[in-house]
C-alpha cells in the first residue's frame, strides 16, 4: 500500500485559482497518454505517487483518455486510487471531462445533456469515485445550444458530482458567453484548460485577460509542446518518445526543422538560465499572471523530478523574455 511522503507539500507552489477557494499546483499532471495499456501499472503507479509526493496533488483525466481511448487511464487512476493514493482523497484535485467521441450513436459526443450526464457517471464508475473535483465540457460543441450544455454542467454541480466546473478549448468569445452564462445559473466557472505553449500563443489574443476579468483561472496544457519543447529531439527521434510512436501525435505538428532549430536556440537561453530547456519552458508559461498551473505529461520519475525542478527558476529578466520572443517569430 503506497504511504505518501511526509514532506510532500514542502517544494511544490500553489496558486489560487480565479476568484475562488481553491489553491492549485503550480504543475499538475494529465493521464493522457502514459496511462492506458502503454506502460505496466507498476510504472504508471509509480508516476502517480511519485508526483504527489513531489505535492502535485492534481491529477487531470477525460472519458477518452488512455489507450484504448475509452475510459482506460480512469480504470487504471481508479486501481492506483485502490492502491493508496486514495487514502489521501480529500488532498486531491480531480478532474475528468466529456466532449469528444465516447461511444457509437448520437449521444456518444460533443455537448448534449444526455451525453454529459451519461458520461460523467461512467467516469465515476471507472474511477471508484462518488464525485470529481473538476468536471469539463471538453471542447465547444456548435451545434447544441449553449443553454444546455452549461444547464447540464450547473445541475451537475447541484447533484453533487462534480465540486466545481470548467471548460476546455473554448477560445476567448466562447469562454466569455458559457462563463457569463454559468454565471447567471448561479455557479462559478472554476477554470479553464487552453493549449498554450511557447509554439502557440493564441490565448495571448484575448481569452487570459477575459479569464482574468472574470476571475476563471487558468490551466495551460500541452506546456512542452508534448516533449518537442525539451531536449528529447535535439539528436533525433528517441526509442520510446512519443514522437516513435505509431500513431504519434506530435511528429508533422512540432518536430519541422524549422522548429527544432528554434528549440537548439532556447536551449542555449535555458543553459544560460540555468534550467533545462523543459524547465524553462514551464516558467515561461506560468509567467503569466492568468495562468494557475501548468499541465504536463510525463512518461519517467526522471521526467517529474526534472520538470518539478522548474519552480526554482521562475523569474525571466525583459531582455531574456526578447530574446525567446525574436526565437519564435
Ligand atoms: N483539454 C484538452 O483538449 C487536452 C489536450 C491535450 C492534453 N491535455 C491535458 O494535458 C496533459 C499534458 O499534455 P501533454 O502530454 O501534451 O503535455 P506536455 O507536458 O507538453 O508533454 C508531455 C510529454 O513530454 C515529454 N516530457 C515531459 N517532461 C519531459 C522532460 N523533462 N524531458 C524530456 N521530455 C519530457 C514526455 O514525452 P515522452 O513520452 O516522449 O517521454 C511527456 O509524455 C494531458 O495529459 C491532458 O491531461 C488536454
């Protein structure tokens, strides 16, 4: 049975989310891949405990997450919880999230209330659990009337099984109608959960200071651009990274030569710094002030403990923040 270190909240940062009760890990991690029939449970239990003993006490999932992307990694977060991490439920942030393809027929996707509704019990089921922290609608869905998909996200909260609510890549005007609109219906959007990264900026165009006005904090996923922000690829495509994968999502989208170059030039920023290229990449994100936490992937221990690390480092002088500005023109 996994005993969590004593010292757990002792290196980790927290920062409030939005205008709310909740203090969220500066670094959190996702179960996106890494957690499905990929990698032993052994492995994946020893990544899990051994971020929460680094105080990442927030653990990211969705329906569709792990492989086969129906339901494993909540199965197998439910057996990690069953093996001692949830001894320590009331110390952790969880979350799940419906909004892409599920199950066959028209109730398996997007945003209806009998999808969210369906799909959110299945996740308890999967977990072990009666409630979530953190329930999303996934991705906006343009066809079903916004009023039901927030109405559903709002009767959630009021059944009691999720805590709070977010929304996930809703850009700015979206995010501003469902927020204000949840608001109307009584309930605070606790968060929501953009791409963000040193290679895609847009949340810069407008949603982090809609978000900030509204007090809605902010979660970045995808911070190291899946591994293509760190030194994985600075000598080719690894055994094992992601980018070997069979079906690979980050090869044609992050590893052009236009991009691995730029990544030579902030690593040699990073150097100078004193971090890893990782580690830099993670402080810039949480540079800006809308943004709560950063949302990493991990495949190693090895890879908690480097990006954990990053903490250490946050400040960046203008010059600096320049000088990676001119790199990702
Ligand atoms: N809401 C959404 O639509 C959405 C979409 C995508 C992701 N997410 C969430 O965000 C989470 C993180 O996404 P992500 O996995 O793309 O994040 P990421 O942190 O950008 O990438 C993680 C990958 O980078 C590599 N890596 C991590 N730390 C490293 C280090 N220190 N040195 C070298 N390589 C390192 C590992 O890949 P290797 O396997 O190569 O080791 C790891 O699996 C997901 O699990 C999920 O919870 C949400």
């Amino acid at each position: 049975m996994y005993q969590a270190a004593e010292n757990r909240y002792e290196n980790m940062e927290y920062k409030r989310c939005g205008r709310s009760g909740i203090l969220l890990p500066r670094i959190a991690l996702g179960l996106w891949q890494n957690f499905g029939l990929e990698k032993s449970l052994e492995e994946q239990q020893e990544i899990l405990f051994h971020a929460f003993d680094l105080g990442i006490n927030h653990f990211d999932l969705a329906n569709n997450y792990g492989s086969p992307a129906i339901g494993k990694a909540e199965e197998n977060f439910g057996l990690a919880l069953k093996a001692g991490l949830g001894r320590y439920r009331d110390e952790l942030i969880i979350s799940t999230k419906a909004g892409y393809t599920m199950w066959p027929g028209p109730y398996g996707d997007w945003g209806s209330r009998k999808y969210l509704m369906a799909s959110l019990d299945q996740s308890l089921k999967r977990m072990g659990l009666e409630y979530v922290d953190i329930f999303y609608h996934h991705r906006p869905d343009p066809e079903t009337p916004l009023e039901e998909t927030m109405g559903a996200l709002a009767d959630i909260v009021r059944q009691g099984k999720a805590l709070y609510v977010g929304l996930s890549n809703y850009d700015e005007q979206e995010a501003k109608k469902a927020v204000d609109m949840l608001k109307d219906m009584g309930i605070q959007c606790l968060i929501e959960q953009p791409r963000y990264n040193m290679f895609e900026r847009t949340a810069e165009d407008g949603l982090f200071k809609a978000l900030w006005e509204r007090g809605v904090g902010c979660i970045c996923y995808s911070p190291l651009a899946q591994g293509a922000l760190t030194d994985r690829y600075l000598h080719g495509v690894p055994e094992g990274s992601r980018a070997a994968k069979k079906e690979s999502t980050i090869g044609g989208r992050y590893l052009t030569e236009d991009r691995i170059d730029k990544v030579r030039r902030l690593n040699e920023i990073a150097v100078r710094r004193g971090q890893t290229l990782a580690q830099m990449a993670l402080s810039w994100v949480l540079r800006e002030k809308a943004v709560t936490t950063v949302l990493i992937g991990a495949s190693s221990v090895k890879q908690l403990d480097d990006n954990a690390a990053c903490l250490k480092r946050l400040d960046f002088s203008k010059e600096e923040l320049a000088e990676i500005d001119r790199i990702l023109k």
